[in-house]
C-alpha cells in the first residue's frame, strides 16, 4: 500500500536528488523512498540509543548496591 504526498523541497536539494537520479537511473519516487527508509532507521538507532543510555542510568545504582551485597555475603562464607 502507497501514500500520495505532496510536499515542498528546497530547490538546491531538489536539484541535486534530480542530477544523482539521472545519473543513478533511478525514479525519483524509488530514490525519496529508500532516503527515507535509511532516516528512519538511522534515527531509531539513535532513539534506542538514547533510550538504552537512560535505562542504564536506571539500574546501575541497583547494580552497585547488589554487588555490594554480594560482597558481603562472601565475606560471611566459611573458607
């Protein structure tokens, strides 16, 4: 399934899309297609990124305090 959309692009990077298409051989259509494909995923990488950054902030303080605790624990075992 296909969405039309219209939408305004500055005429320098309208300029260039259409010099690399030609020289590609590749519709337009296909080329903001695939552009945008690589956008995403490019800033999905980036959210996870973010996202995985704060949930180690989350646990490393719990981290801390579970190896502490295990630490004690093993000073408690007979040798």
């Amino acid at each position: 399934m296909s969405k039309a959309l219209s939408l305004k692009i500055r005429d320098e990077i309208f300029d260039e899309v259409e010099e690399i298409i030609k020289k590609l051989d590749t519709p337009r259509n296909a080329y903001i297609n695939r552009a945008l494909d690589y956008f995403n995923r490019m800033n999905k990488r980036k959210l996870l990124k973010v996202s995985f950054a704060h949930e180690s902030k989350l646990v490393r303080d719990n981290s801390i305090e579970i190896l502490e605790e295990f630490e004690r624990f093993e000073e408690t075992l007979p040798e």
